[in-house]
C-alpha cells in the first residue's frame, strides 16, 4: 500500500515498526484449530510443555484444585480456567462445550489432565498414542457392559487379558472374539448404587437418565461400549450436531456434587451423544445375537482372572444392610466399612482388607496394597511402584514384575498382607 518511491525513502526504523506490525497482527490472526481440553484436580500438567511449539494445538487447563505454578501458566498455548469442583471430567467437559458453543475449534480433545499413558496407570489402549488423538475425531472402546448393568466384558489387550490386535483399529477387526467373557459387574450396583442413595439422584438408572435427556437416540437394548477413562475427540460438527440447550440440561443434571452420579452415567453415553447419528451403529458394530450367546464368566474357572474375584469378594457379597442407612451387620459406620467397602476418612479407619480392598482399582498385574509403607515413597517410585490417593490415604501398585521381595526389604514390618495380593 505504499508507493514505491516512499517506499525507497521509508527510514530503516519505520521499515522495523511495519514488520514489527504485521509480525503481531499474523500472531493475532492465528488460530489454534484443536483444543486440548484437560479436566484438573491435582493432576501433574507439566507433561504438556512438550507440546510448547505446537501453533495448531491449544491446551485449555480447567483447574478445580490448587492453583497451578511452574512454567506451564507462562506457556503461549495453554490456558488455565479455574472452575468450580463439580461433575468429575464429566462436568468440566461439559462446561466447555456449554461456554463455547459458538466457538468451538475444529477437533476438541476431552481427556483427565494426568499424561496420557498406556495402563496401567493411564488409560490408552496398546498401540494408541496421545498424538493419534490431535489427527481426527477418536473414539476407542474398551469396556463393554449389557444395557441392564449388570455383567461386564473387557477388551483383550487391555489391562494384558490377552494379545493386543496386530494393528490397532479403534474396533476390534475380529469382533466379539476380541473381547473377554462377560462377568458379574457387582462395581456398578454397589460403588453406584451409593452414589445414587446419597445423591438422592433424580434419574436412578442410566437407562432412565438416557431417556429422558438423550430421547432421540435409543437406549442399546444389548450392550453399551464405553472408553474407559473418557478420553475421546470430536470434531465441532459432531458436537454441535446437538443443540446448546442440550448440553446446557446435562449439564445442569450434572452440578449437584463434586462426584455426582451422572458423571459415570455420561462416561457410557459419549459415543452415543457424539457418533450415533454420523455413524447410525453401535461402536464396533457388535454383533447383538451373537452378544446374547457370548460366553459368561465361570466363577470357579481355573483361568478366571484374579482381579475379578478379588472384585466378586469386595462387592459382590454386600448385603442389603450396606444401603439402610444405619450402622449394624460388620460395618465400621454407617453403611461402610467390613463388608460394605471403606469408609472415608484417615488411615487408622483402613482397618480390614474388605476396606481396602474397595479402595483399590483391582489393576491386574499389581501388588497392591500397602498405605502404610508411603514414608518409604523414593524407594517404591525407584522401584517401580506407583502412588494414588483413596480418599486422602495413600495406596500403593507396584507392576508385576517388581518382585514381593523387593518391596518386603523396603517396607518390612509396614507391608500389610491384603488377601491374594499378587493379581
């Protein structure tokens, strides 16, 4: 826009300023076209500064706990909103969507703010990265449930219940045959149940929550996949596919606790909110008769994973007084402890194995579980062990291939002996 004898004439400093100019303004027009949407608590986030350089990637921290310190506030592609501490990932999803739904960019990835990771202790299936999900719209099940809740099957490949497929397909190429028997999901009645009872939850089953606020979509009447850990991306037409004021209603069903009942509800209903009516099938397009038929479960097989009833004797021999309110059976408090699961508070109420071991994830391939053991932390990390936090008590898992004797020299006396530790 300059002619070209001021051009020749323009000082060496105002060539500066108009290149100085232009430099900003193309910074200002440049627009991130994927969201990294990570739901925060207390998860360490400085995984994402690897990703520091990455013009086309904006990381969007929703802080529900401490405030963030470090290098990563000072990061040009990440920012950090601090949000109320309700719904789990569920709700911080959510708020996203609701809060920008007339700017969405053009791949939303949705995942909790810990590194992405193969399990355990993170949630990516064998042969997926973090970096698969920055390319197209990714959903990966994982967990297959029947629609009543009731029994449970799990991917093979996952959490090493057998030989990951040669290639990684988001569905299983060999169907059902890539996927465990089906078993008893007593984890859903039990840990939900509870959930639901305190919460005095509006919509007690997922069927009728699904009903009522996703009417248009049909409830399965076989299975329900699930990615376990919620971690997906979409693409802005799939999410906007559904109109403002529907997000808007789950999300307000979803603001009632900082564990609110919806927010497991919603973990087995985000394929079906996002993909359902651009793909027209179940995930996988699993065979339904062939469901019906699927082999279940033989408590007392020989080659039944350990994790499974190590989970069967924490919850599925509850009783009915585990839900009435008062304190009487084995119970520590009420409607916990014994046989009823822990019972929130400090380590000196980890009293029984049954407390602890309804603590725990029932990771397979984990020695699992020591609380007492955590002043000796660098040299379980050193070893290969893992800390998380059930409630505010430490637990431990050390992978499978840390051997007993090596923990037992690091925590003598303090190791407790939880039944069948070695899943």
């Amino acid at each position: 826009f300059f002619s070209g004898n001021l051009v020749c004439a323009m000082p060496t400093f105002l060539w500066s300023l108009v290149f100085l100019l232009l430099l900003t303004c193309g910074r200002a027009g440049a627009k991130a076209h994927i969201h990294v949407v990570l739901a925060r608590y207390d998860e360490d986030v400085s995984w994402i500064q690897d990703y520091a350089q990455r013009t086309d990637v904006k990381f969007i921290v929703y802080n529900k706990g401490e405030p963030l310190t470090g290098s990563v506030q000072s990061s040009q592609n990440v920012d950090i909103i601090p949000i109320r501490n309700l719904g789990l990932e569920a709700g911080t999803y959510l708020h996203h969507i609701v809060h920008n739904y007339d700017n969405l960019a053009e791949l939303t990835v949705f995942l909790q703010a810990a590194e992405p990771t193969h399990i355990p202790p993170g949630h990516l299936y064998p042969g997926v990265t973090f970096e698969d999900y920055l390319k197209k719209p990714l959903y990966v099940p994982t967990i297959l449930v029947t629609a009543d809740m009731k029994e449970v099957s799990y991917r093979k490949g996952y959490h090493g219940f057998g030989p990951v497929e040669a290639s990684f397909n988001p569905c299983p190429a060999d169907g059902l045959d890539r996927w465990f028997n089906f078993g008893p999901f007593s984890y859903w009645d039990i840990v939900q149940g509870r959930r639901i009872k305190e919460q005095s939850a509006e919509f007690p089953t997922l069927e009728s929550m699904w009903s009522s606020l996703l009417p248009r979509i049909p409830y399965p009447k076989h299975a329900i996949a699930m990615s376990h850990g919620a971690q997906f991306s979409v693409s802005r037409q799939n999410i906007v596919q559904h109109p403002l004021e529907f997000y808007q209603r789950l999300w307000d069903a979803n603001q009632k606790s900082s564990e609110s009942y919806t927010a497991f509800y919603l973990e087995y209903m985000w394929w079906y909110i996002f993909f359902f009516d651009t793909e027209h099938q179940s995930p996988c397009s699993l065979d339904t008769a062939a469901l019906a038929s699927h082999p279940r479960w033989d408590m007392s097989h020989p080659e039944l994973p350990k994790w499974v009833r190590m989970q069967e004797q924490a919850y599925g021999t509850q009783a009915t007084f585990c839900f009435d309110g008062i304190q009487n059976g084995d119970e520590t408090g009420i409607d916990c402890g014994g046989s009823c699961g822990f019972c929130q508070g400090t380590l000196a109420q980890l009293q029984t194995d049954a407390d602890v071991e309804a603590c725990i994830d029932f990771d397979p391939g984990v020695l699992t579980t020591f609380p007492e053991c955590s002043s000796e932390a660098v040299a379980l990390e050193a070893a290969g062990c893992y800390e998380e936090l059930c409630d505010t008590v430490p637990v431990w898992h050390c992978p499978d291939d840390v051997e007993p004797e090596t923990i037992e020299a690091i925590c003598g006396d303090m190791l407790r002996e939880v039944s069948d530790t070695r899943v």
